[in-house]
C-alpha cells in the first residue's frame, strides 16, 4: 500500500463519493455516513505520511512514476516533499470537518453535496502531489468544478454572480499559466517539474514565464488586485464551501509558486520580487482597512483571509532579498518557514472563524454585525470559541496565528526595516476589525428578541470547533513539529533560489 499511498490519498475520496452519490437523496442518511466514513479512512491514511516520510531529507519521497500519454511523454507522476507533507494533512483533517459541520444543515440533495466535498479534497490533495506540470495542470483546474457546484447550488441569493465571478478569474489566470507550460514544453519536450526547474532559460524567457505564473496564482492566493473574486465567493458560499476555500483552496496558490516560480524562473523572480512584496504589504495594510469596514461578518473575515495571506507571498519573495540582496541564508530560511507556518495557521484560524459565523446563521439567518449583540450572554460555550478564534486571526501569543507571522517580520526586518514595519502593522489592524466585531457580536445586552431564544452549540459544533481549537493552540504552543517535517525541503528551497540561470 505505501507504494501507492499517494495515489490512494487522491483517488479514495473522488471514488467513495460514488457510493455517496448512489445513496441518493432518499437515503440521505446513509450518503452522510459514508461521507464521514471515507472523509476518516482518508485522513488516517494521510497520517501514514508521517512515519514513511523522512523530514531529515528535503528531496521528492514516495515517487510514482506511470507512463500517462506516451505521446506527449506526459506521466503521471506523484511525489512529497514536506511542505505537501503538511498541506495534505491539513486538507484532510479540514474534509472531516466540513462532512460533520454540515451534517444537518444541508438538507437539499446532501448526498450530491457530501460527494463534491469529497471529489474536492481528492483533487486538492493530487495538487499537492504531482510532479508532472501538465498532471498539475489537471487537478488545479479540475478543483474548480466542485467549488464551483457548491457555491452555485447550495450558496446564498446571488450564488450564480458568485459563482460566474470566481470561474472567470480563477480560469482567466489558469490559461497564462498554460500557455507558459505549453511553451516549457516546447523548449524542454517534457512537462516534469524537475526537468523545468534545471531548463536554461533567458532572462525575457523568465519574465514572461513568471507573469504568466504570477497572474494565474496571484488569483488563486488572492493577491491585490485581483482578489475582488474572493469577498463574493465567500459570502455567497455555504459553510462548508467557506471553510475549505480559505483553510485549503488559497493554500494553492502560495504552493504554484513554490512549485513554478522560484525554480523555473529564478532570477525573474529575483528581479520582480518588490513587485509581489509591495503587493503583499497593500494586502496586509490596505485590505485590513477595508475588513474594518465591514458589515457583514463573512466579508471581514474573507477580507481578513487575504490580508493574512500577504504574509505569505511577503516569506516567499523576501527570501530573495536575503538570499541574493545580503546572502543572508538563515534569513532567508526564517521568512519560507514563515510563510509555510503561516499557510497551515490560517488554514486552521479561517475554517474555524468561518464555522463559527456558519454556527451564528443556522440559528438566525443573517451574518449581518448589527444583528446581533450580547451573544455570550445565551451562547458562553460558543462565545469562548469565538473569542480564542478571534485572538488567534489577531496574532495572540500562545495561538497558531502569531508563529508564522511574527518569523516572517523577523526575516522582513533583516531585509528593510520599513518593510517589517507596514508588516507588523498588520497586528494592528488585524486585532481592530476582528476585535471591534466580537465586541459588537458577542458583548453587551441582548437587544434582539431572536438572539435571546439562540441555544449554545450542540454536541457536532462543539466537535468541530473543539477540533479547530486543538489544532489553533497546539501550533502555537508547539511549532517544533510542524517547523522539523518542513525544515529541510524549506532549506533546499532556499538554496535553490541562489542559482542562477543565466
């Protein structure tokens, strides 16, 4: 079996969502439990990663290599490098908990529902796994087509705008993207990412390629200015679409640069790096002032989603400074491990926010702020959740959401002083706009005669969010863990983005 681990990760949840599906919708019993039943044999086989995956070796482990079009000498190729590692394991840690949290929600068709989250997480994870460019290609596109289905049948009154808007850009950078592997093939007459990694390549090749690379994951992270998809999608989204578009789906992007722009297109990279830093400290300054603004709690918190990302892209592209501005390696390593901490947190901080505003509207129906009010006062269980959810997308010591940041500001200030300051900046404002909406959500008299007859979470909410909660405050507390699994693949990226090309 651990021949083939990978390929059991992937396809085990795209094939058990076919017993959901023949459940139908006269047996929605049924559909939902064999939902959780491959959702569970997935994350458990997902757990086998750990003790057949050496971290003390940042190479490719766990290949599989198959002949896929001979014509094309494409194949379909999988393997892990500890940064998958952990995106993996989060991605089915996450599919457990968006079958459970939707499990009497989802009234309408729920075995079509719990067999799209399943066909989503299978192709998440063969993102996560494919070594072969085109095979990459594949899954990345094909996650839209669940996503897609989610949204627009069980999102809320403008789903279908939400819907077209997220297709249109998410698809208008993949064929960038394409047409930058069309021509890498050419050249290379292969699609394996290894082999395009060690391509030469001129420095106007790298920079189209890298733009090409830049707008289709730039979309997909989001990256200002192309993030307007991302408030729409998540507003109109079902719980569960939320939860796994920010815990996971966002995640993606960052990865496409890891696995296309720093090693096919090196000093490109190098050379535009301020352009992806000064875009990620807009989104970590100005989008925080428009999260401060909003009325509706999934808004702030989707806007909170891409502020927080910019920290990302800030670890990954500061890197470059370090490295090649100062050659200041260990710097450089602290940022990429920042932002790798940074991805997982905010996988764990957004789905639980996002669960707990799911929790809030399935008893009142509206994520309007102004609806609510003294909260706590009828709900303190939910309120505690609520309360360390917020604290933790703050950037509180001791909670998953400070480790990655706080390593990124650190790396940021070897680099430029200013720079660490517009990123530090962001505790700030981070702590206002979600603060100043738990003061209003959750604190003073119960005004609204409908909060005041709100019950506290039942015995599957407090599962789901005691989940989220584990994972939130272990990362914080205990770091070592996660840092260690990721340490050596993060170090020879590192060490790659000293190499030039030309």
């Amino acid at each position: 079996m651990f021949n083939h681990l990978l390929s059991l990760l992937i396809w085990l949840p795209i094939v058990g969502a076919i017993p959901v599906l023949l459940a139908g919708s006269g047996r929605p019993n049924a559909a939902r439990w064999i939902a959780l039943l491959v959702a569970i044999l997935t994350f458990v086989a997902s757990l086998y990663l750990l003790p057949q995956f050496n971290a003390a070796d940042g190479s490719k482990q766990l290949v599989e290599s198959h002949m896929w079009i001979a014509s094309l000498g494409v194949h379909y190729g999988l393997a892990v490098d500890g940064i998958s590692v952990a995106l993996i394991l989060l991605t089915t840690f996450v599919g457990i908990l968006v079958i459970v949290g939707a499990w009497e929600v989802i009234q309408t068709n729920p075995h079509q529902y719990m067999a799209a989250m399943l066909v989503l997480e299978g192709l998440m994870i063969g993102v996560f796994c494919a070594t072969d460019a085109l095979l990459f290609y594949v899954f990345f596109e094909a996650m839209l087509i669940p996503m897609f289905i989610l949204i627009g049948v069980w999102g809320g009154p403008r789903r279908v705008y939400a819907t077209l808007k997220f297709f249109i850009y998410t698809f208008f950078g993949s064929i960038f993207m394409l047409v930058g592997l069309i021509y890498l093939y050419l050249k290379a007459g292969s699609f394996d990412l290894a082999t395009l990694a060690a391509l030469p390549l001129s420095m106007k090749e790298q920079t189209w390629l890298f733009f090409a690379f830049l707008i289709a994951f730039a979309v997909k992270v989001p990256m200002v200015p192309v993030h307007t998809w991302l408030p729409d999608a998540h507003v109109e989204a079902p719980t569960g679409g939320s939860v796994v578009l920010a815990a996971v789906m966002l995640k993606i992007g960052g990865y496409g640069f890891l696995r296309f722009s720093l090693p096919i297109t090196p000093d490109a990279a190098d050379a535009y790096a301020w352009v992806v830093i000064g875009l990620s400290l807009i989104a970590v300054v100005y989008i925080g002032y428009i999260a401060l603004v909003q009325e509706d709690m999934k808004k702030l918190v989707a806007y909170s989603s891409v502020a927080h990302m910019g920290f990302v892209t800030l670890g990954i592209f500061i890197a470059f400074m370090l490295v090649r501005g100062t050659n200041n390696l260990d710097a450089a390593k602290l940022g990429m491990q920042g932002a790798m901490v940074q991805m997982i947190s905010h996988g764990f901080v957004s789905g639980a926010m996002f669960s707990c505003i799911g929790v809030l509207y399935d008893r009142l129906h509206t994520r309007q702020i102004k609806d609510y009010g003294g909260v706590i006062n009828v709900m303190p269980w939910f309120g505690f959740f609520y309360v360390l959810f917020a604290m933790a997308n703050s950037g509180l010591p001791g909670t998953s959401g400070f480790v990655g940041e706080f390593q990124v500001i650190l790396a940021s200030f070897q680099a430029n002083p200013w720079i660490a300051f517009f990123a530090a900046f962001t505790l700030i404002i981070g702590a206002a706009y979600t603060l100043y909406m738990v003061k209003r959500v959750l604190w003073g008299d119960v005004t609204n005669p409908h909060v005041a007859e709100m019950k506290d979470i039942n015995g599957r909410e407090w599962f789901v969010l005691g989940a989220f909660a584990a994972a939130v405050m272990a990362l914080g507390i205990w770091p070592q863990p996660l840092i260690h699994l990721m340490d050596s693949s993060v170090s020879q990226l590192v060490t790659q983005l000293a190499n030039h090309k030309i």
